[in-house]
C-alpha cells in the first residue's frame, strides 16, 4: 500500500470517530500546522483530526497504536521553541482546540473541572466570573491552553501545586484519571486532593511535555477573587539590596498567588520612563491582592518599610502608579492585557528566559545580561537594530527566582534576522545550560537540552516510565531525545 492509501485508510478511520468535518488531509489546512508561534516550527503532518470528547481521543489512539503511526498533540500552538517533529509527513496531529469546555464550577467545592484544550483567558474569565482566583500566566494567555501549560511551559507554573486530578488517554487509548477522588477511588463523587489513595501520579503527568499521555480534562481547586488592590513601587541601585528584599519578601509571605514582587532591569525601566539611559537602576513592584482593605493597607506599610529600610526610594511619579492600581481585582486582567499590548509593541523577540536558585542569582544573572549584550553587539556588526532590551525577573517561590533578559528586534521580513535571533535563543540556553540551569519550558527543542543534562537514574526512570506506557513510541515522538 501506496503512502497516499494509507492516509486515506487512516483519514476514514479518524473520520468514523469524530467526523468527516473534524478531520483533514487538506495540504493547506495541513501546511497552517506546520507553522506556530516560534521561530523553530510546528509539526509536518500527514493527518489533522480534531476530537470533542475524553472518549474520541481514546479511539483516535487506539487507532494509531494498532497501526503505530506517530502522533503529535498541540493546543494553542503557543509554544517559544516549538512542537515535537514526530515523524515528517507520517503524523497525525491531535488538535485539542475543539475541547475547550468548562465541564464544572464547584462553588462549595472551590474547584472547577474543564477540559485540557480550553485557553486559559477562556478559563479565567469562567472563574472570575464566578467569584474564583485562578493563576494564569501573564503572555499570551488568550493562546495558551490547559493542557499544553500543564505538559510545558513550567508544567503549568503557578497551578500546579492546585491541579489535583487529571484525565489522560495513554497511548494505547487506554482512559486514566489521577488524584484522590473519583479517578483513583470509584465511591467518591468530587475532586479534592490529589495524593489520597494512592500514588501522585497526577504529578507525572505535568511538566512531561505531553510524553506520557493525552491529557484531556483536568480538575483545579480555586480561591476566592481577591477584591481590593494595593501597590508599592520603588527604585533600587543595588542589585543585593534587590535580592534582600525578595528574600525577606520570601520570608514573610508566598509570593504566589496574591503577593507577586515584579523586578524591572535597566533596560526594562528605559522603556517605562524615557531618559534613564545609562543608569543601573532596578524597579520594584509589590502587588497586594486581597479581600479587606485594613489587610492590604497593613501588608503595604510593612512592604514599604522592609524595602525603605535596604535603600528603596519612592518618586513622585511611581506614586501616582501605585494610587491608581489600587481597587479591585479586575486590575490584574488590565495588567495582563496591557502586558500582551506592550510585547507584541516592541518588535521581533529574542526570548531569553531563566529560573535561576536564588541563592545563586547574584552569581549568575550578571553573566545572562552580560552574555546577551555581546550577541547585541554581534547583532548591530550585522546590521540588525535592537530597539529595546527588557530585563524582568520574580520570585515564583521562597526558593527560585523566574525571568527574562529579553531583546526586541526592529522587525523586518529579512530571513537573516529571524535566522539569527532563532540562533540567539538556542545559544543563550545552551549557555545557561553550561551555568547549571534548567529551563521551564518541557517543549520542542528545550526538552532535548534538559534531557542532555539528566543523571544517568533519572534518564533511566524517564525511560523505563516510557517504555512502559509507550512501547511503540508513537506519542510525540522528539520530546526529550531526538527521533
């Protein structure tokens, strides 16, 4: 049988599943998905198809696993270094677009259950919307799905440590439902823990890029919206005195969810207030979110004094910033707006992330910047305009500190300057990957850069856990080793 047989055989399998309109072997529709929101590419597939349901996407692996064709699963395709290759031309693409439903807001419960292809703008909207807090990440939250965080941009930072149950296809189309609750123990009704009864295994499947499983509904717990807003914003020019104040921060409180401590850089502050050139300044926001004012206002003046006391001054102008932050909790989904508005304003990206120790940042975050401006002079040798440079950093825990030393290019349809800020962003992790780091993105080319530094027992478990639940590897074939 022929190549273009077998899709055909493979297109009318898929279709008796989720139906003729749900699934293609159109070359433009297929060529869309070959595209995605990085410089390193989508997936070249033979097959799309588009399931609805837990139980289609059961059906969907069944089907590749009987035949062992690979399949490459994408949500919003939102990814900065881009999708597993699977097997060129020979993939059937799952996309999880279509289950985007909020299966149940949990009011008593504070929990919400929905299915893994929802956006989370989708999902946050639903939940505020009901009087719930859920975490979700600043950029760009309208293409970022549930499942595709979870799998890997930090295995869904910010709510992880929430998700409590997921449901995931195994690649043999076999359906499993983890957490302490009706997954795990057939006589519960709700969702409330996720370790009760048995084994974490709600934990092997974040942060596994999308190796192990399907996943495609999942169960969080939930706060309430925080109602009033308060802020404080200061300079600092030393870096340690930065670094103190996140650790006494730290100390006090858990910056996640309702007291995020936001770090500005030199470059970062430039942009905020035109004239500070040349000036190693760093910019400091507290974020206080919470239900009383008398809570938030004595959080404010214990902030304040903790940062004043390291050498933190106020201006005039940041205190007219603070004064009209506060209020209510809509202010984060402003904030998050004008974050996504401000980014794409600033030209073509050179994203360079970081999660660094904090006991080790002082060491290492010099040498990110530093290594960053040697490429921008490299860059400008070239040709190439750098038109901002954004350093932004915040402490995601008592432990890690979380940011960017990003570079935005003048944006051109020349193929040399996207060549080379592609470039860019693999040397700088292949950089900070000799300093000891780990980047937080379990994705496309940084999966295989994190494998590269794995011990020999963990990259044994990963193995053995894969072996076991994938013996034919077809799911996302080219995550974490190369195909």
């Amino acid at each position: 049988m022929n190549t273009y047989d077998k899709q055909n055989m493979l297109k009318r399998a898929l279709a008796e599943v989720v139906g003729d309109q749900y699934v293609t072997t159109d070359k433009m529709t297929v060529f869309a998905y070959s595209q995605d929101a990085s410089l390193f590419g989508g997936t070249d597939a033979a097959v799309v198809v588009r399931p609805g349901s837990t139980e289609e996407v059961s059906k969907i692996m069944k089907c590749a696993y009987h035949h062992a064709v690979p399949v490459v699963v994408r949500g919003g395709g939102s990814s900065i270094y881009g999708q597993p290759k699977g097997i060129p031309g020979s993939n059937v693409l799952l996309d999880m677009t279509r289950m985007n439903k909020i299966l149940d807001i949990n009011k008593q419960g504070m929990t919400v259950c929905a299915q893994a292809g929802i956006m989370m703008g989708k999902l946050q909207q639903a939940c505020n919307q009901a009087g719930f807090y859920i975490f979700v990440p600043a950029a760009p939250f309208h293409t970022v799905s549930l499942g595709g965080w979870l799998s890997g941009a930090a295995g869904g930072g910010g709510i992880w440590w929430e998700t409590i149950s997921v449901t995931v296809v195994l690649p043999d189309g076999t359906i499993v439902k983890t957490g302490g609750g009706p997954g795990t123990n057939t006589r519960l009704k709700h969702h409330y823990s996720r370790v009760i009864g048995g084994p974490d295994f709600t934990g092997m499947f974040i942060g596994d890029g999308g190796s192990f499983g399907v996943k495609t509904e999942v169960a969080i717990r939930l706060l309430g919206l925080p109602h009033i807003t308060r802020a404080c914003i200061l300079e600092f020019l030393e870096l340690e005195h930065v670094l103190e104040l996140i650790r006494r921060h730290g100390e006090r409180v858990n910056p996640h969810p309702f007291d995020p401590l936001l770090v500005f850089g030199p470059g970062a502050t430039e942009i905020f207030s035109p004239g500070s050139e040349g000036v190693e300044k760093f910019t400091i926001m507290a974020i206080m979110q919470g239900h009383t004012e008398r809570e938030m206002d004595a959080k404010k003046d214990i902030f304040n004094d903790i940062a004043e006391s390291l050498g933190g001054t106020h201006t005039a102008e940041l205190d007219a910033i603070t004064d009209l932050m506060a209020g209510g909790g809509e202010a984060e989904e402003k904030m998050e707006m004008f974050g996504l508005s401000f980014f794409n304003g600033l030209g073509l990206a050179a994203w360079l992330p970081f999660n660094i120790p904090r006991v080790s940042f002082l060491e290492i975050y010099p040498k990110l910047v530093a290594w960053r401006e040697e490429r921008l002079a490299e860059a400008t040798k070239k040709g190439f305009e750098c038109r901002a440079r954004f350093e932004f950093f915040t402490p995601s825990d008592q432990c890690a500190v979380s940011g960017e030393v990003d570079a935005f290019f003048k944006d051109t349809d020349s193929p040399e300057l996207r060549e080379f800020i592609k470039d860019m962003i693999l040397d700088y992790q292949k950089y900070t990957h000799e300093l000891g780091l780990l980047d937080v993105y379990n994705q496309g080319v940084m999966s295989r850069l994190n494998a590269a530094c794995w011990s020999p027992g963990f990259k044994s478990l990963h193995t053995t856990v894969k072996k076991a639940l994938d013996p034919k590897g077809i799911l996302n074939p080219g995550l974490w080793v190369e195909t």
